[in-house]
C-alpha cells in the first residue's frame, strides 16, 4: 500500500506530466517521420480503366501544391506505374495498394509535412496531417515565437487592469468585496486562526483573483503560503490548509478573466467578451471539484501528514525540519546513551 501511495505521488507530479507528454509527442513524431501514410480508397470511387488521383499538400504558411497521379484499376485491384512508384525530394511517391476490406489501403510517403488532402477523379476521399521531424523543430520555434507576442500584447491590458484595480483599492471596493467573502475563507481554513495574519493575505489572494488580477493576487497568495508555513509543525509537508489554498488557485475562479481576454485580444480576437459566460461556468466547475477533492484527498490515508512521516521514517530520512547532518549525530548520541 505504501508503494502505491508513493507510485501516486510521482504520477501527480505535474512535471512528470508534463515530461511524459513531451515524450509521447516526441516518439509519435518519430513514429510519423519514418512510418509512410496509408489512405483506404473506396472501391466505389474507382473507375475501369485509368482513375486520376489528386493528392494536395499545404504546408504550414505556404501556398498548396497539388501533385497528379494516374492509377491503373481492374479486377486484380490497383496498379502502380512503375515512374509513380520512385522516390522523390519533390513529389509524393506511391508505394503500393492492397485490398483493405470494401476498398484498398493505398501506401504513399512525402518528404515535406503539412496538411493533405486526396481526391480521386475530382472527389475527395481522404484528408489528415503530415509529421515529420522537422515539423516538430518548426511548430516549437513558431509557438515560442507566438508567446513572444501574446506576452508584449498582454503588457498594455494588464496595466490597464492593474490600474483599475488599484483605484477600486483606494475606494474601498476590494475591501468590501473582502468583507463579503471572509466567512467563506473561515469555512475553508477553519485550522487558522481567527486573528492570525494568514487570513488577511488569504482574503486579498481569494479577493484579486475573482477579479480576474492573477498577477495581483500572486503577491498575496505568496505571502499568505508564508503565514501558513509559520502554522505547519512539519514544514517539509504541506498542510491542508496550505493544499487547499493551491487547489483554489490552481482552479482560476474569475468574474472577469482579464488574462484571457487580454490574450485573445492580442491574438485579433472581434469579440473577446463572448467567452465570460463560459469561463464563469467552467471557472466554478474547476473550483468546486479541486477544493471537494482537497478536503477528500485530506481523509485518504495516502495523502495525509503521518503517512508522509512514516513514509519519511521507513526510507531513513530524517525527520521533517531536521537536517541530514544532525540525523547520525542524534543516532551515534543514542547508541552512546545505551547500557
């Protein structure tokens, strides 16, 4: 039970994500560059005789080319001609065509990557995306580009809402707002104490962030982790308090997501308003399930503080709060102490 307890752990580590679908993509990615692409044809697309096959590429922020093939049908199924068939920088290649079912899987390859489309005697039959190695080095310099941007873009919005929430400060809206919510922060943080300065910083992080100020509010949520920590009695493992104020920010409840709207309108979004109904919908939803699993995830036994003590104890670690130097001392002091 104990191995699983710790299999769980390193499988919810969002780095461990993160770094296993790095590799997934990575290894899919290989898989397509040297796999050739295979395309089932109806067989009622072809005709008798000769059937001319159209495949078209479009690679990413270029003009489409379209490259013709002459197919040579019958009963005995698809023939290649034998030009078609050879390998080339420039052009598709056919490779072959067997039955596959009510049709057949005609086997090609392409040098380049990009999307594609197959048409036969003028009629499409299939349509998809090339992959090669090249297009995964392309799409991470492109993307990393793009972030470049949106980030520029979002400087002027942030500001703009940064300064509105530092008038809605000197007015005593976000105080007000504070107000409202502090019996919900002692219902979340009931192990807080009453007068403890934890619960001011964790009104205003709760506060800014339902504004949608995510850069605001991360001041407060750091200085609000602080007083927390000064109220955990083993401070290399979180306490629940300490879990659930993560679990609430990590959901990203907003009446007004600024940041999104901010990014789509950077992107030359019309209407970047339109999705506030929706982020409202999905930012409640988010926010329930991780404060419900936090509160339920403290009960398993898994998760809570004497299992990751004990945990600790049984790989020989020291305990938490106490240095790996003092740890022989205090045994060699023991052994000592002994009759």
């Amino acid at each position: 039970m104990r191995a699983v307890g710790v299999f769980l752990r390193y499988v919810l580590n969002i780095n461990t994500v993160w770094g296993v679908m790095i590799l997934a993509a990575f290894v899919l990615c290989v898989v397509q560059h040297y796999r050739p692409s295979t395309t089932v044809i109806p067989a009622g697309a072809l005709h008798p005789g000769n059937d001319l096959l159209t495949i078209r590429i479009t690679p990413p922020n270029k003009e489409s080319r379209s490259f013709d093939f002459v197919l040579d049908s019958g009963p005995q199924g698809i023939v290649i001609p034998q030009e078609q068939g050879a390998a080339s920088k420039e052009r598709p290649w056919l490779i072959s065509a067997s039955r596959a079912g009510a049709g057949f899987a005609l086997t090609w390859d392409y040098n380049g990557y990009g999307k594609y489309e197959m048409a036969l005697n003028g009629n499409t039959v299939a349509h998809g995306q090339l992959v090669t190695l090249q297009s995964l080095t392309d799409a991470a310099f492109e993307y990393a580009q793009k972030g470049f941007d949106i980030a520029l873009g979002l400087v002027a919005a942030m500001v703009l809402f940064l300064g509105l929430m530092k008038v809605g400060e000197d007015a005593g809206i976000v105080q007000l707002v504070a107000n409202l919510f502090h019996p919900i922060i002692r219902f979340l943080f009931p192990q807080v104490p009453r007068d403890h300065p934890a619960n001011g910083a964790i009104l205003m992080n709760v506060t800014t962030s339902i504004l949608g100020l995510g850069n605001a509010a991360t001041p407060f949520g750091l200085k609000a982790m602080k007083e927390l920590q000064s109220l955990n009695p083993h401070p290399d493992i979180a306490t629940d308090a300490q879990v659930t104020l993560l679990a609430y920010n990590t959901a990203g409840l907003a009446l007004l997501p600024t940041t999104l709207l901010a990014v789509r309108k950077s992107a030359g979004c019309n209407d970047p308003f339109e999705i506030i109904g929706t982020c409202l919908i999905a930012g409640a939803t988010s926010t329930v399930v991780a404060l419900t699993m936090a509160r339920l995830l403290a009960r398993v036994p898994f998760f809570t503080v004497r299992a990751a003590l004990a945990e600790g104890m049984a790989s020989g670690e020291p305990p938490p709060g106490e240095s790996a130097e003092a740890a022989p001392d205090a045994e060699v002091a023991g052994k000592e102490e002994r009759p």
